[in-house]
C-alpha cells in the first residue's frame, strides 16, 4: 500500500498538514492483519471438528484468511478520519 499525500482529495480532512506530508496505513495494516487471523483461525476450528483436515478445508481456511485480510485492510485503508476541532484551551468543540 502506499502512502497518501494531501492533495486536492484530503486537503479538507487534514487541514493542518503540510503539502507533501505523509500518511502512513497503520491502521488499515494492523486490521487486515487482525481479521486475517480471526478469520483464518476460525475456519480451521470448523475444519478440524471431526479431527481431519482435507485438502479442500485447506483451501477454505486460505480463503477465508484472503478475504477476512483484503476486505478489512482495504474497507479500513479507504475509510476517512473524522478530523477533530480543539478550541483555544485545548479542549474539543
């Protein structure tokens, strides 16, 4: 993933940011990681029910493991940041 840089399309949701800074996934990265997991460790619990795991329970925990990671990083990595205003003391409006 790259990183994103204020421009027309974030300049309004970071107005404080200098032209050229960068944004770094964090966030979305740790998600996909997270749900991948889940997802992944999910899918084997139910494959290893009856003790045995098939060549097509293997398919379906990478599966699940693809798709739990690519819809979480890429849901979270798209979705904005709510910017926060401060007042003169420090406090939120």
């Amino acid at each position: 993933m790259s990183n994103l840089t204020p421009g027309p399309d974030h300049a309004a949701e970071y107005p404080d940011a200098a032209a050229g800074t960068k944004f770094a996934p964090t966030k979305a990265i740790v998600g996909a990681i997270a749900s991948g997991v889940i997802a992944g460790l999910g899918a084997l619990a139910t494959g290893l029910a009856d003790g045995v795991m098939t060549p097509l329970e293997w398919v379906l925990v990478a599966s699940a493991t693809i798709v739990g990671t690519g819809i979480t990083g890429f849901g979270v990595y798209q979705t904005t940041n709510k910017v926060v205003e401060t007042t003169s003391n420090g406090g939120t409006a």
